[in-house]
C-alpha cells in the first residue's frame, strides 16, 4: 500500500489548480510529459516562453514545434 505523505497530496492539488487545466491542450500536454519525462506544468511553461535548462525542456520544446504547438 503506497503511503500518502502531505507533499505529494499538495503536489496533486496545486496541479489539479494549474492554468494549464484550463487549456484546450492539456491532454497534449500531458502525453508530451509523459514521453519526455517531464511533468504537464513544465510543458505548458515552456509552450508559453519559459527558459529551456535541461535536455528535458529542450525535447519537450523539439516535440511542442513537432505537433505545431509553438513555432520555432
């Protein structure tokens, strides 16, 4: 049985209330994370401008320009 410790319940919930919810891409950007090993908020900030600073973001970014997302 997995032990639910008050972070991981605070993590659940702050990404239950993130913006990228509300965005008509989010099933995108959830299966993006999941192939690059990211998490969904970290692709919806790069989609929208964040700074790439691992070799995660920069595929995250590779794959948001694939599927027409964001330009290059």
């Amino acid at each position: 049985m997995k032990k639910t410790t008050p972070s991981k319940i605070i993590k659940k919930i702050s990404i239950m209330l993130h913006p990228y919810k509300k965005s008509p891409n989010a099933p995108t950007y959830e299966d993006i994370a999941e192939m690059c090993g990211t998490t969904p908020d970290r692709v919806y900030r790069i989609a929208h401008g964040s700074h790439i600073h691992s070799f995660e973001d920069s595929a995250t970014l590779t794959e948001l320009q694939r599927r027409g997302i964001v330009r290059s």
